[in-house]
C-alpha cells in the first residue's frame, strides 16, 4: 500500500486527485489544505508519496517542501502550472529536493482528469520507489530531531564500476545526456564541475513540457561555465556549448553546408518519452562515427536510451550509466546497464570527471 497525502487549497482538485488515485487499491489517501496541515500530518499519517501544490495560502508548496526535507524526508511530486512563473518555482522544489512534477490541468480541470489521471498515478507510484539522497540536508535534519545538537557523519564514497574494455573517444565529437525523473539537480551536478574549455558540444535530452526547458536552460548557463541554450531552430553546434532540447518535440543531430546542427523536430508516435534520447543517439550516430560519440544516461523512469545507447557501445561507443547508489531513479541508466551496454557505470559525483579524461585532450584549447 502506498501512502499518498495530497495537499492544495482547492477543494476540487483535493477531491479529483483522491478520487483517481482511490481508483488503484494500492494506494491509500489523505489531503491537506496548505502546507501547515501537511506538515501537521507527516508524524501522524508517515506519507510514502505527497503530491504539493505550488501556490497555496499560509504556507506555500515551496515553504512546505523546505520544511518536509528537513522534518521528515519524502518523495515529493510537485503539481505546478505551466506557466513561466510555475516553471521557475518547480526548478526550484527540484533543487530543494522533490522528486518530480506534474502541470496541473489547465481549464476545466474535472473535464481533464480522465487525460491526466493516469499520469498522476504513474509520477505518484515512480515518486514511491525514487531514492532520496542519504547526506541531503543532513546537518539540518540533525538540528531539528535534536534541537540543535548533534553531529553529522561524513558518507561513505561511492565506488565505480568501470568496464576496462571501452573505447576512447577520438577526434571531434559529441556527448549526449539523457535523463528524466530528478533530472534538473543531477544535470547541475553533471555540468557545472565541466570546464569552459571542454572540447566537444553536449546536448541533453530532459524529458520536460516546452514551458519548463527555457527556464531549465536559464537557470543552468547562471551556474555553468559552459554556455546553455535550449534548441528552439537549428543551430550551429559549437565547442563548450550545451544543448537543451525544447520540451514536447525531440531534438536531433543534422548536417548543413556550414556544419552539424542541433535542431527541434515533431515528436514521432514511435518514440514514448521527448525529447527522446533514443532518437537524438541515432541521429548523432548517422552523422558520426561510434567513437566520436560518447552517450550518458542519468537519472530516470522508463528505458529512454537504453535501446540506442546499447548499439552505440556495439560500435565502439563510449557509454556511461550513473550508478543505482545515486540516481533518484534507476531507469534509465538501470535499463541501459541490464541490456550489457555500459562501458562505465558510475555514482553521479564521478561522471564529469570521466567526461573528461574521455574527451580528447588535444582537442581542449
């Protein structure tokens, strides 16, 4: 039985989420009305899963998560509108540790539960099973169970497991990332260790709507010495750039008379999750070698990637799967390592660090 306590101040939205997630027998709910009566039921109820909304009276989504990290950690769905102003404040609940989100429906929501019903039960369900960081907000989590005293202790440093086998890369290239469920805190993770003078262009396949990849690539060239932009038309790919695919439509590798080009394309009914890291693999690999290409797969529910990454390891691929210890969820790079095509499989904190020594150092200015 999961446990879902679900918060926001409408009355109908409270009755509509209970109402669909009532439907599957395994799951059990209560509801609170803003962020203090969530707060008040944490103890008492012990959540699995709480879905929160952003905009509340008295104590808001983002005050309440603060708070819920710290009093009693637990996967957090955020429900946001899609909005510029909701997609900011959704990065970051991210940041401050929720595990995913959901845009609330828009209009008539009652007249939309029967569209979004089933997407609500699949981010609750994959929300129960994500892992949350041991050391997050561990010192303050301390403070507040002891009132102030007590010390933390230091985590135990995860260990590689590396194939020995894998190709290097060679010559000019790319790096491809794909990730999905916790993805924003992770994609910060992975590129901002990375120097500006790191030698090949990487373009990132987050699954997101297209309100949330704008602000996502924003907020990430403010913390980066790499240059961010989110794909809107083709661009020319440069060295030291990082490539966003827009949200809703996926984001492939072409070639132009000036040169190789990142560009937004109609999502395909083929490929399930977008942007589809599958399809962005394989148009790289019709543009370039296997070995100038070096693909990683971070955290994420489903398989996205898994299949294509498998073939670029084949043909001498340099791949890279973050390891179990550290992802929120372990899809994607799960489904990747089970399939036998990950040269490395590493904790998240590693894989800049392999980026690099996998990227040619000639090739750095």
């Amino acid at each position: 039985m999961i446990k879902v306590l679900v918060v926001d101040d409408s009355a109908l939205v409270r009755k509509l989420f209970s109402r669909v997630l009532a439907e599957d027998s395994t799951f059990s709910v209560q509801v609170a009305r803003n962020g203090l009566e969530a707060l008040a039921q944490l103890d008492a109820f012990q959540p699995d899963v709480i879905t929160l909304d952003v905009q509340m009276p008295q104590m808001d989504g983002l005050r309440c998560l603060d708070r819920i990290m710290v009093q009693r950690p637990c996967p957090v769905v955020m429900v946001s509108a899609v909005t510029a102003e909701g997609a900011a404040a959704t990065l970051e609940a991210l940041r401050l540790g929720a595990v995913d989100f959901v845009p609330k429906p828009a209009g008539a929501v009652s007249l939309r539960m029967q569209e979004f019903g089933p997407t609500l039960k699949e981010k609750v369900r994959t929300a129960a099973g994500a892992r949350l960081p041991a050391t997050h907000r561990l010192r303050e989590r301390v403070q507040f169970k002891t009132g102030g005293a007590g010390a933390t202790r230091r985590a135990k440093p995860a260990t590689e497991a590396v194939d020995d086998r894998a190709t290097l890369a060679s010559g000019a290239g790319l790096v491809l990332v794909g990730t999905s469920t916790g993805g924003p805190p992770a994609l910060e993770a992975l590129l901002v260790p990375l120097p500006s003078s790191f030698a090949w262009p990487i373009l990132v396949a987050q699954h997101m709507p297209a309100a949330f990849t704008g602000p996502l690539a924003k907020r990430l060239a403010g913390l980066c010495a790499l240059r961010v932009l989110e794909v809107t038309q083709p661009t020319p790919l440069e060295d030291g750039c990082v490539y966003i695919g827009r949200g809703d439509a996926d984001l492939v590798v072409s070639k132009r008379p000036s040169g190789h080009v990142a560009m937004t394309v109609p999502s395909k009914p083929d490929y399930p999750w977008h942007p589809s890291t599958d399809r962005l693999v394989r148009s790289a690999m019709q543009h370039f070698p296997a070995a100038q290409l070096v693909g990683v797969l971070i955290t994420g529910m489903g398989d996205d990637g898994a299949e294509a990454l498998a073939a670029l390891h084949a043909n001498g691929g340099a791949t890279i799967a973050e390891a179990e210890e550290t992802a929120v969820v372990w899809g994607m790079p799960g489904e990747l390592v089970r399939a036998g095509g990950a040269a490395y499989v590493l904790p998240l904190p590693s894989i800049a660090q392999r980026l690099q020594r996998l990227v040619p150092r000639a090739a750095c200015p």
